[in-house]
C-alpha cells in the first residue's frame, strides 16, 4: 500500500508515522506496458499564426456535431463534425471585445485557455441557453480590481502579478456560429502573485457531464487554481491549506447571474456558511477541496451509483505526477506532503471536523521511460488529463481513464473502477503506458513520431463520445480510436458522423429495407413502422 486515507479522527501516530515513512519513496516501479497503441487520425490543423496555442477543445451539447478549439492567441475556431472550419466563434482581440485580454502565448495558461458551455447551452428558455464561459489572462491592472488577490498574502512566493478572468458570453441568436460579444459578463476575477507570470495559476473548466437536471451538481462549474509558485522544492505555501484564498484549491460555483451576484455558491460547498457572495469573513465559500499544487486539467468518470466523480491531474514538484479522486471537504496535502511523501515539515495541515486526508489514487515520477522499453527522456514532467474512454475494438480494454505528459508526450492508462477502488481503500491504482500511432505509423513515441522535442497534448471530447488530441505545438487536432464511456449515443446519427444530416436517413432506409436490427429503434424486437417515427423523433429532438 503505498497511499493511505484517513478522516480527521483518525489521525494517530500510527497513521502520521505511516504517511511520514513514505518520504524515501524515491522512483516508483514503472508504468506496465499496455497491449493498447493509441491510434490517432489527423482531424483538422487550425493555425492561423506560428505556434497560436491550441489548448482546450469542447462540445455545445446542441446535436449539430461541431467541436470547438480555444487557443492561446485569443480565438475559439468552430468546427463541423468532419473537421471543416466553419468560422471563429469568438476572437478576444478583435477591437472592442475584451478590452484588458493579454495574449501572450508563452505557456498553456496564458492568453485565452479553457473553456466550458453551460449544459443548458441548448435548452430553449433556461437561464443557461446559449451560455459559454472561458477563462483568459487579463492585463494587471485590468478593467477592475480582482475578487482574490494573492499580492496581499503575508506567504505568496512573489512579486509578478498575473490576473486571470472567468467570462460568460451568449451565443448569437442569428448565428449559432458566432459569439454576440455584447454579452459580455464577467463572472469572477483573479489575481496571482508568483516569482514569474507564469507561476502555477488557473486550470480547466468543467461541467459534471453526468449530473442531471435536478441533481445538486447540475450546472456548477468546476475550477482549479495552482498555488502561485513555479519552481521545485517545498516553499511553506501555508496559503494552500488556508482558507481565507482560493489558491492551491479545487473551486465549485453555480456562474449564472444570481440577483445582484454574478454568480452563487451552491449550499453544499463544504465551507459555505450563507453569508453574502465575497463577504471578506476570512472564509473562502467557493472552496471544494484544497492542498493541491497545480490542479491543471480535471475530467469526471462514472461512480458505481452513476453520478459523476471529480478527477484531477494535479502537476506534481520534484518526483510524482497525480491523479486524484476528490470529494467534497478532502484535503490533498500539499505542501506538508508531496504526493504520499513528506513535503514542507513546516506546513500545518487544515483538517476541520468532517474534512479528509486524500492522497493520489495512482500517480507516476519522474524516472520513467518514454515508451515501452526506451530511455529516459531529459524533459521535464507534468501531467495532463483526461477522459473516462472505452476501445470499441477492444472489449477487453474496459473502461479506462487516458491521461498524458506534457513535456515527454506520453500516453498512459488506468482502469477506472481501480482507480475508485484505490482512492477508497488508500491504495494505487496500475499506470500502462501506451504507443501512439499517428495516421497509421508505425507505433512509437508521440514526439519521435511529430519529430518534435516536447508534445504539449491536451484532450477534447465531441458530444458523439470521440476523443481528441490536441497539440498546442503544431496546432493540429487528431481523433482517437477511443470514445468516452458513458456518453449518451445519438440514435439518430446513424452513420456515426457526429452530426445530423440526410445521409442518416438514408442509413436508416438502407439498415430498415435489410430487416437489420440496426433499424429497431423502439426496442421492441420488430422492424416496422413504429422504428421509422422513433428514429423521426430522435432526428427532429437532435439527439
């Protein structure tokens, strides 16, 4: 066992002392060699100037099967389902629009990054209908002061302040390939204070894909803050575990307009205490969970009674890569743990009554290979996330969580159900590493095979369940033989195209006069009438 999970009662010697004695942890066994080579087919390329930043790609959930790739340069480039440009749905340096955006290209999170559509993006008459929120760097000062300043923090680990801003935009109601960028809300601003500009700051946004209307977790969105230092070592960033800041924390918010608030704190965030939205009580209420270092990207995965589990990539320091499971109130440690290890002795860990001591469910160092059975690589590592993902050619495969590295571009595996079952019982789920093909080559390493010495991937998903990769170094996108698991499929997308047109009809024809039983849309066992005005109604639904 080489993590451990435990509640604040159960905090004993023994316990500390067992956590403690895993600082000479050292290199970890390296990840298993999977039988699986991730396969992927260049998609579309979207540079418009050298090296724009391709980051974050997402769906709108509508049924048109359009994909959308936000860059660092600024522009979000709207895609059909076959890869074709269909426009920029939004460019932050168009004169007007943002008037404080600073696009500045040097890592992941500067400029324009992540992005995130309402999951009632397409439904007519809500309050979320044709939301979209993205999160970008803004000069400092900016159009406004910030909501968290970390400059004021008697721990912050620096001078250079960088400002980074949660927007909300509506779609154009004449266009739905274009931002009306006179909706304009900001939801929430804040402000870094690190040794660089480009110390640990905002990480990816997202939606539970699970939750449904009804459930708590409907339509709140899910942030992650680094804790404000680039560097190794273990600073006393006391900051982390304190929590009168939003910095080294996971963040849950309902963003929509709430009265007079430009958003609302769900109830049951677990240090929301009622007060008024920024009511400076020294009690930070849009906290989920806290001790992280750089909580980068984030995905959910299914649990056992069906809703969704938060999973986070939390980039590690000087020797372990993390994923870890995290809950309501869980603690993660850093800085008086790195990983499972001991970090800064002098950090004093925040463990208020219900709160929980959580360490990675799996993780990976620093002295692994870059593939199967080759050398070390001299890049540095940070990890990169992430999708819940099934091989539809490989039912031996499972459910697996795919996940990657920045720097080194390789690509690793964990089964999903081990990885649940490690965060509960405090032990570590396997890592596989995978061999990449890119556009039927040989399998290989991703950055052999690029021919480029550092990948940059990141992760996206289509509402047809496909998985994407993009690479922020050569702005090209590439679809994955894997597909998300548990997505719900569209029966009328019968060719499997990712959107809706009149080659599904005549799939349907040809599939309904072959009595296949593709065709029996209503379950009942039968071809007849009844499958046609079911397979209509998915159609017209947009499913």
């Amino acid at each position: 066992m080489r993590a451990m999970r435990v509640g604040v009662g159960a905090l004993s010697g023994m316990a500390i002392w067992f956590v403690s004695s895993q600082a000479a942890l050292g290199q970890l066994p390296d990840p298993l060699p999977s039988s699986t080579v991730l396969e992927l087919t260049t998609f579309a390329t979207i540079s418009t100037i050298d090296r724009s930043g391709a980051i974050d790609l997402d769906h709108c959930g509508d049924g048109s099967g359009r994909v959308f790739v936000s860059t660092n340069e600024g522009k979000i480039f709207v895609l059909d389902a076959d890869g074709q440009q269909l426009g920029i749905f939004l460019d932050l340096n168009e004169p007007g629009v943002l008037s404080d955006f600073r696009d500045r290209f040097r890592l992941s999170t500067n400029g324009l990054s992540y992005i995130a559509f309402h999951p009632d993006y397409a439904m007519p008459g809500t309050a979320g209908e044709g939301k979209l929120y993205t999160m970008s760097m803004s000069e400092t000062p900016g159009s406004r002061p910030p909501d968290y300043s970390g400059a004021a923090l008697p721990t912050r680990p620096g001078d250079d302040a960088a400002t980074y801003v949660v927007n909300e935009w509506t779609v154009d109601a004449s266009d739905p390939n274009r931002i009306d960028t006179s909706s304009l809300r900001e939801v929430i601003r804040f402000q870094f204070a690190g040794r660089v500009l480009d110390s640990h700051c905002v990480g990816q946004m997202m939606f539970d894909p699970y939750a449904q209307p009804g459930d708590e977790a409907y339509g709140l969105l899910h942030l992650g803050l680094g804790d404000m230092n680039t560097g190794s070592g273990n600073p006393n960033l006391q900051h982390v575990q304190d929590r009168d800041n939003p910095f080294g924390k996971m963040l849950r918010i309902d963003p929509l307009q709430n009265g007079a608030d430009a958003y609302r704190v769900p109830e049951g965030n677990f240090h929301a205490d009622g007060g008024p939205l920024l009511d400076d009580d020294g009690n930070t209420e849009e906290i989920l969970a806290w001790g992280l270092r750089n909580p980068q990207n984030l995905c959910f995965v299914r649990g056992d009674d069906g809703r969704g589990r938060l999973v986070v990539f939390d980039i590690g320091n000087e020797d372990y890569e993390e994923i870890n499971v995290v809950d309501n109130g869980d603690n993660h440690g850093w800085t008086r743990y790195d990983g499972p290890a001991d970090g800064n002795l002098d950090t004093e860990l925040r463990l208020p009554p219900g709160s929980t001591l959580t360490f990675p469910a799996a993780m990976y160092d620093h002295e692994i290979p870059n593939t199967p059975g080759a050398l070390p690589t001299s890049q540095n590592t940070a990890i990169v996330g992430g999708f819940p993902v099934i091989d539809p050619d490989d039912p031996g495969f499972g459910e697996q969580l795919v996940y990657s590295d920045l720097a080194r571009g390789a690509f690793f595996h964990t089964r999903v159900d081990e990885l649940l079952s490690a965060d509960a019982g405090g032990t570590q789920a396997d890592v596989f590493v995978m061999n990449v093909s890119v556009d039927g080559s040989a399998p290989g390493a991703f950055v052999d095979i690029l021919g480029v010495s550092r990948a940059d991937p990141r992760f996206g998903r289509d509402e047809a369940g496909r998985v994407f990769v993009v690479s922020r170094v050569i702005d090209t996108i590439w679809v994955a033989d894997l597909v998300i698991d548990g997505a719900e499929p569209c029966y009328a997308d019968c060719d499997g195209s990712g959107s809706l047109d009149v080659f599904d009809f005549l799939c349907f024809q040809n599939a309904f006069d072959a009595g296949d039983p593709a065709a029996d849309c209503d379950g009942s066992g039968g071809i007849d009438l009844f499958d046609f005005l079911c397979f209509q109604n998915a159609f017209d639904d947009g499913c």
